[in-house]
C-alpha cells in the first residue's frame, strides 16, 4: 500500500487517496479461505463415506466368503448323499432284477411240471382201460364191504352176548346188595346205644356182646376185645369222630372217621363170621363201647364151613 506524499516545495497540499484495494483483498481472501474450508470439508466427508462403504463392502466380502464356504460344504454333503443313493439304487436294482429272474424261473417250472403231468396222465389214459379199472375196483370195494360187514356182524354177536352177561351179572350185584342191607338193616335194629338198651340185647339171646373202654397209647397201642385186637388212632370229642384200626386174621381193618353208634361190621375167620363194633361214647383219646359176635357160630356163617374128611 502506498501513501503519496506532498513534494516539499509544492504549494498547494493534495488530499490522501483512500485504501480500497485493502479491504477487497481481505474479502476474497476470506472467500478463498471458506472455499478451502469447505473444500476440505468436503474432502473429509468424502473420505469417511468411501471408508465406511468400504469397511460395508469388506463385510459383505466376508459375508459372501462364508457363505460360499458353508455352499461349498453343503454341496460337498450333498455330492456324499447322492453318491450314497445311487450305490443303494444299485443294490436295489440288482436285488429287483435278481427277484424278476427267481420268478420267472419258477413260472417256466411250473409250466414244465405242469406239461410233464399232463403228459403222463394222457399216457395213462391211452394206455389203460377205464372201465377195467372201474369194475375192478368195484369187486374190491364189494369185497372190503362184505368183509367188513362179516366182522360187524361177529362184533355184535358178541357185544350182545357181553351185554347179556353183564345184565345176568348186575342181577346177581344186586340180589347181594339187597341181602347185603337186608343184613345190616336187621343188625343196625340191634344197636344198643346205652348200657340199658345192651342189657336188653344180651336177654334176647341172640349175640355176645363184650364191653371194652380203649385209650389211645402210643407204648401199648393194641388192645385186646374177644379175639381180636383194636388200636385208637385220633379222637374228635366235639364232633363225636375217631379213627381206629381192627386187627384180625392177620389183616389190618382201617376205620376213619366214624361216629358215635355208628355200627363197624366186619367178617371173621374161615366161616366169615359177622363181627360188629359200635363205640357209644368218644372223649378225648378214649373211645367206649362193645363188640358183638354171633352166639351160634355154625348158623351163623356167612357160608358153609368145610370140614376136612375124617379118617
């Protein structure tokens, strides 16, 4: 900037001239410096936008990278799996295949044996005289019937004649049976089921009647009534039961549970004499009552005594 002076000399001063050239040059250097600032600005702003699409572009790099990665294992898997199907394919296509030819080898030998009967039977027919056949297997057939019916008719003869047997054979059980109770009906009417009413036997005459009062003894178990021998098994005072054993012609006569006044009948000796027991009382461990034998031992044999011839 220049200020011009008055020449020393002059005679008439000159007025100062004023500095605008200073103040446009502020204004535009204040202009050039904004537009370096926004210049910059802009320059930043752009560099920071092309950093972040960039960091933007690297991630959806990385992201493509291992989604490339995870298709590339998915098809490798995928390649595994096929590779798996197409061996099972085969093996199935061979085991159809194998099956196709099992089933056609059994048709054609099917059909073989079914041509090869056909043939033999036509041989047969051409070779065989069916009304031969025929009448010979009718006199066989005729003779199997009357042979079965010859043995038929033998099997019912002697069905029938078993049959008559046995009704001969059941009449005479029971005639036995009848006598058998008419026995004991006249003998039970004979029970004496006190000491009076024993008395009142003994006066008719007709029977023995020997008393006995027996204890269960496991020392001296047998216990001698006339001529046999009785042993107390058990006792059962409140239902008025016991169980004893007769012992007679070397035999062993087993009696459960039996009741008071209940009569015991039994065979003696070689003549079968009627022997009866009837126990009146039963305490515990001991039983009370008689034994009744005929008096007249020849008369009252159940069957004829033989007697050796005398010399």
């Amino acid at each position: 900037m220049f200020s011009l002076k008055p020449k020393e000399g002059a005679g008439t001063p000159v007025a100062p001239v004023p500095q605008q050239g200073s103040s446009t040059m502020k204004f535009a250097l204040a202009i050039g410096a904004v537009a370096i600032l926004a210049l910059g600005f802009n320059a930043y702003s752009t560099r920071v936008a092309l950093e972040d699409r960039i960091k933007v572009l690297e991630h959806m790099t990385e992201k493509n990278d291992d989604n490339l990665t995870k298709l590339q294992k998915d098809a490798t898997a995928m390649a595994s799996d096929i590779q798996v199907v197409g061996k099972k394919l085969g093996v199935t296509a061979q085991e159809l295949d194998a099956s196709r030819k099992y089933a056609e080898k059994i048709r054609k030998d099917q059909e073989q044996e079914k041509q090869q009967l056909a043939s033999e039977l036509a041989t047969k027919a051409s070779s065989t005289d069916v009304a031969a056949v025929a009448k010979e297997t009718s006199n066989k057939l005729a003779e199997v019937q009357q042979d079965a019916n010859s043995k038929i008719g033998n099997v019912s003869g002697e069905v029938k004649a078993v049959a008559t047997k046995l009704d001969a054979t059941n009449s005479d059980l029971a005639a036995s049976r009848r006598d058998i109770t008419d026995v004991r009906t006249t003998l039970s009417q004979q029970i004496a089921r006190n000491a009076n009413e024993l008395s009142d036997l003994r006066k008719k005459g007709e029977r023995d009647f020997f008393e006995f009062d027996i204890k269960k003894d496991k020392k001296h178990p047998l216990a001698r009534v006339a001529d046999i021998q009785m042993e107390l098994k058990d006792t059962d005072n409140k239902r008025q039961k016991y169980n004893i054993v007769i012992h007679v012609d070397d035999a062993k006569l087993e009696k459960k549970d039996r009741t008071a006044n209940e009569p015991i009948q039994f065979l003696v000796g070689r003549d079968k004499l009627r022997y009866e027991v009837v126990v009146n009382v039963v305490d515990k461990d001991r039983i009370r009552g008689y034994l009744s034998t005929p008096k007249d031992k020849v008369l009252a044999a159940e069957r004829p005594a033989f007697r050796p011839p005398e010399k």
